[in-house]
C-alpha cells in the first residue's frame, strides 16, 4: 500500500499577533537554552522560568 507524502503549504501575507509572540518567545528560550541570554533577561521580557520540584 502506497501513501502519498504530499506537504501543503499555507501562505499568509501576517500572522496573528498571539502567533508571532508565540515564535518570539520561542526563539528566546532557545536562545536561553543555548546560553545566549540570561534568565534576567527573560524575565525582562515577561518570560517567567518555573522551577522543578
């Protein structure tokens, strides 16, 4: 049996803005998790790190 992989790509002239702030932060914690920027800064930025238990 065959399937066929076939991506759609979907083109949007702007993005809503939840999305956009949801990709910048996600390049922040990269960023973090790379040891690029601090947790300070994060914080600054209304990113907010939880500990573990």
């Amino acid at each position: 049996m065959k399937k066929n992989h076939s991506t759609i790509k979907i083109q949007v002239r702007e993005l809503p803005p939840i999305v956009k702030k949801m990709l910048e932060n996600k390049k922040l914690m990269q960023a973090y998790s790379r040891g690029e920027i601090t947790k300070e800064e994060l914080n600054q930025r209304g990113i907010h790190l939880v500990n573990p238990l």
